[in-house]
C-alpha cells in the first residue's frame, strides 16, 4: 500500500507572510520567522541618556542655580528603579533556584563566586596601590595636617565605626522578611530569596503551582523595569545637571591629578585585567561594554550602579548566562565585588599620605592593603561606602590622617561615577566567567550578542 502524502506536505507555500513551518517530535508546528526590528538612532536609549548627560552637564554649567534645582529628578527616577530591585532579585533567585534539579549547584556557584571576589577585589586594591606609588597624584601640594579640618567627615567616620565585620555579619539575617524588603536590604533580601528557592527545590511538585506564579510574576516585573527605564534620560539629565552645578567643573581642576589618575587606573583594570579575564573567557570587553551601553551611561548620569541593576540581569539572562547563576551572582557582587571602590579606597589613602608629606613604608602600606580588604566587606551594602570604607580604613591605619579626607571631599561626586562605572563592568564580568566555569552559558545566544571570538 503506497503511503498517502501528508496534508501539511505543500503548506508552507500558503502561509501568511512572516510565519515558517517546522517539526518538533515529528509534529509540524507554525511558528512567526525572527524579524530584526532596527529602530531609528533617537529611540536608541544610549543615544538619549548621552543627550540627556550632555544637556544636563550644559545646564549645570551655564546655570548652576537651575542645575541644582533638578536634583529631584535624578533622586526620583533612582527612587523608582530601586523601589523595583528587590523582587526583582527575590523573584529571580528564588525561581532560578526552584527550577535546579541538583541544589548542590548553588553552593558550588556561591563558591566560585566568592573564589572571584575575593581574588579580583585584592587585585583592584593592588592595583590602586601601585599606580598612586608610581604617579604620585598627591606629590607636592605640601599641606600641614594641623591645618585640616575633620568637621566635614565626621559623619562618614561615625557610619565607618559603625560598620563592623561581626555586626555586618549579624546583619545579614533579618529581623523579618517584611522588613528586609521594607529597607530594601539587598544582602537580608538575598539569603531569605536563597533560603526560600532551596525550600520550593526541596518541596518538589507540589511547590510547582506557586513556582508558576513566581514565573509569572517575573515577567511582569521585568516589564515595569522596562517602563521604567523609559524614564532614564531625565533621570540621568536631573542627576548630572545637579552634580555640575553643585560642585562645578572648577572643582575637578583643583584636583586634576587625583581624578586624573583614578580614571586612568580604572580605565586600566577594567581594559588590561578584566580585558584579560574576557579573554580567558572567550568573550571580548569591549563587546561587553557596546552591549552594555545603554546601562553604562545611566551608571554614569546617576553615579549609582543600582539604578542599572535590573536592567544587568536581564541583558546577561539574555546573552546566555543561566537565571540562577545571574540572580545569584550579581545581587552578591553589588556588596562584595567592589573593583572601582577598591581601586579608589588605596589610591586616596596614598594621595592623603602624599598631600601631607607622610611617608608610608612598604610595612605600613601593607597594613592598608589587608585593613582595605577587610573594611570593605564590613561595609558593604552601605550608603555612600566608597567615602565610608575610606574613613574606617584610615581609622584603622594610624600614620594617614582621616581629617586628610576632607582634602578629596569636593571631587568624591565625581570619583563615584567611575567607581559605579569599574563595580558595574566587574560584576557583569564575574556572571559571565561564573556562568562559563559552570559550563551553562546558551553558547548560541552568547555568540549572537557578543560574539564567538576572543578580541579584547
């Protein structure tokens, strides 16, 4: 008997315009061809945040008064992404874990994750070491530190005594789950979130139904992320208008030298080592950063990395990186894979030391490099923690003196935009490598987003 050819045989040919045919399993499914959608240059959101920094910094300039009155503008749109951050971290993290059929993975990623931190972490810190004993920024400026003042830092030095190693470790259970994500505790929202996923793992299916909810409740989040974001450009223009006509242009002439070479010194790690560790990776940094451009200029209007937060995720979600790894690692890399700050933390401590002609041994500049690398996990998760782990580490090292930071407070606005810029770029760098030390990473989709070579 001759086999009677399929109905479906000559369908594709009828088929409306933008649909395919294809089987799965043996069964012809139609589904919509993948169409490229290129929009115009202005509805790009890169191009609109760089107008929006660049007409913020002109009226900042030419008219400080307005400029500082816009402030609210960047505050409430850094008000409205963070108000999202912590479902959206729940959410991922705890549905991320769900879905693991091996639990023993997520120790084994937190692990990896901390392996890291702390290796590169250390390395910023040397690396802002050697380049202040090289350049010397603060050489020269001859300043009595009698003559300082520490009434303006004190209140950074009082937050700095606060933050303990023990009390930042106590800290992280919370006292409730509702006040975790009242504060919007980043750390407290992210062992409940691990706790909670490992609890649905171990339920199984019965916890399915309200594993599906939580999928469902992820999307919609991430669709408030991308409203919101729409919102960027003015946030961005309100936060840099404020930041120039606060302080202006003329401040950053004053100390040239200091800002001059701690962007030069994260321009350097972030394209010598991680432009490394990119490669290593098989992917290239400068790849990294066109993908990322968009949340890198909003980093830069804001000078927070948590107003680009949600939006990181979801782009290394969608370049590949496995959701459990993504929620895992970058929440935890925002409190403890501090690259810029801790570039900064050594370089500022040299310049204090070099401004008022104090001479550090090598001994003594090894005593800051290992209070550094403690201090700043105490104070990780802390509001202004660049400028606060400096106090506590100078109140620790006893030959710098912390009234010196009074010295770098004019120009620490500025500083922190290239510290959230080096922490941003780091922590997208550790959830790739993770990612691929795991061997999850959709090579697929990661060659289609930055590609399969290792250019860097």
């Amino acid at each position: 008997m001759a086999m009677q050819t399929p109905v479906f045989a000559d369908l594709s040919p009828r088929l409306p315009p933008g649909m395919k045919t294809g089987t799965v399993g043996g069964t012809v499914i139609i589904t919509p061809t993948p169409v490229i959608v290129r929009r115009p240059l202005w509805r790009q959101l890169y191009v609109q945040v760089l107008l929006a920094i660049l007409i913020g910094g002109a009226i900042g300039h030419f008219a400080p008064a307005t400029g500082t009155a816009m402030k609210p503008l960047g505050d409430a749109f850094i008000k409205l992404v963070k108000m999202v951050i912590a479902p959206v971290v729940f959410l991922t993290i705890t549905t991320g874990i769900a879905g693991m059929r091996d639990l023993g993975s997520v120790g084994r990623v937190a692990a990896k994750a901390f392996a890291y931190f702390l290796t590169f972490s250390t390395l910023a810190l040397v690396v802002g070491l050697v380049v202040g004993n090289l350049i010397k920024p603060g050489a020269g400026l001859n300043i009595d530190p009698a003559s300082l003042s520490a009434t303006e830092v004190s209140g950074y030095v009082a937050k700095a005594h606060d933050a303990t190693i023990v009390g930042f470790l106590a800290a992280i259970i919370p006292d409730t789950v509702v006040g975790a994500f009242a504060e919007g505790n980043l750390l407290q929202i992210l062992f409940f979130s691990i706790s909670f996923g490992i609890a649905l793992a171990l339920v199984g299916a019965p916890a399915q139904p309200l594993v599906a909810v939580l999928d469902a409740a992820t999307a919609a989040v991430f669709r408030l992320v991308a409203i919101f974001m729409a919102a960027a450009p003015i946030g961005a223009l309100g936060a840099f208008a404020f930041t120039i006509g606060k302080y202006g242009l003329g401040t950053v002439a004053n100390l040239a030298a200091l800002v001059g070479t701690f962007y030069l010194t994260a321009l350097i790690f972030v394209l010598g080592v991680l432009g490394l560790v990119a490669r290593a990776a098989g992917f290239s940094i400068f790849r990294l950063i066109a993908y990322l451009r968009a949340e890198l200029l909003l980093v830069l209007g804001t000078s927070s990395s948590e107003s680009a937060l949600p939006s990181l995720m979801d782009k290394l979600e969608a370049a590949g990186c496995p959701k459990p790894i993504v929620g895992l690692v970058v929440p935890t890399g925002y409190s403890f894979n501090l690259d810029g700050t801790n570039i900064y933390m050594t370089l500022a401590a040299l310049f204090i030391a070099q401004a008022t002609n104090i001479h550090l041994s090598l001994g003594e500049q090894l005593l800051l490099l290992g209070v550094a690398m403690l201090s700043s996990k105490g104070a990780a998760g802390v509001t202004g923690a660049g400028f606060i782990t400096l106090a506590a580490t100078l109140s620790i090292v006893p030959s710098i003196p912390v009234a010196g930071m009074a010295l770098i407070l004019g120009v620490d606005r500025f500083m922190s935009e290239c510290r959230s810029l080096t922490n941003f770029i780091g922590n997208a760098v550790a959830t790739i490598v993770v990612s691929r030390w795991e061997g999850g990473i959709d090579e697929e989709r990661f060659t289609h987003v930055l590609g399969g070579g290792t250019r860097s």
